[in-house]
C-alpha cells in the first residue's frame, strides 16, 4: 500500500504523502475513512491555516508526531481532548490554538506538490467560505 495522497481542496489539487513512519497510528486511522470528504474553513485562532472542525468524532489514536506549530502544507489530526475533535491544514505561519489555549495535533501528511497554491487556497477559504476538501488514496 502506498504513502501518496491526491488531495482536492476548492478548485486545486494537490500530491500528498502520509507520514506512516511518524505518525503510524492516525494515518492508519486515516487510510480506514480514505475517500475523505468534508469542508475546509479558515481557523478562528490559528494564524493562516485551515480546519475542519469534527465534534466528538473519535478516531482512537492518541499523541503521535505531534506539534503546535505546523509548516506550510502540513495537516494535523488534533484527536480530542480540552477542545472538539479536529483537522488542521496551514497555509503560512501558524500556532495551532483553540479558545481553550495552545493544542498540538498529530502530523499525519504532508503536501508534496503545488505548495504555491495553498496561500490562494487559504484566501479563497477566509473571504469566500467554505471549500469542498478530498483526501483519497493516489492512483
């Protein structure tokens, strides 16, 4: 089975990689919900990413790679806790937060192609609304 990912997100697309060797639980947790599809908006307390906001949803992992500071194309599985179950996708300089403080997120995957199109994506999300956002397995 391979690491590549297509992702979808608004009108681009993108290559990804799943950090299996980092973060092996969640992207197996991942790899069972692939076709992936949900809306992105633009994070409240973050700086310049995009979430998807998930409630109670439970995936059963726990901490793994993870971090509160995610580079440009970097997308968190934050798996529940002082705040909702969530997934976090940055664009440019982000401290991942919530109105309950500081959260770190597992680093599952990692944007490999057109990173330059994240920051329009990102722009598209805060000043547009909502984006459809498919992750699914690379052909």
């Amino acid at each position: 089975m391979t690491d590549n990912l297509i992702v979808r997100a608004g009108p681009f697309t993108f290559s990804a990689r799943l950090e299996t060797a980092l973060a092996p639980k969640t992207c197996a947790a991942i790899r069972r919900v692939l076709p992936y599809r949900q809306k992105l908006i633009h994070v409240r307390w973050s700086g310049e990413a995009m979430w998807i906001p998930l409630g109670e949803e439970d995936f059963g992992v726990g901490y793994e790679n993870h971090t509160s500071f995610p580079a440009p194309g970097q997308m968190l599985l934050y798996p529940g806790g002082i705040s909702e179950t969530e997934m976090l996708l940055g664009y440019g300089g982000v401290h991942f937060k919530s109105k309950m403080g500081q959260l770190a997120g597992n680093h599952f995957m990692t944007i490999t192609s057109n990173l330059d199109d994240l920051p329009q994506l990102g722009k598209m999300v805060l000043w547009e609304g909502a984006q459809p956002i498919e992750i699914s397995n690379a052909p």
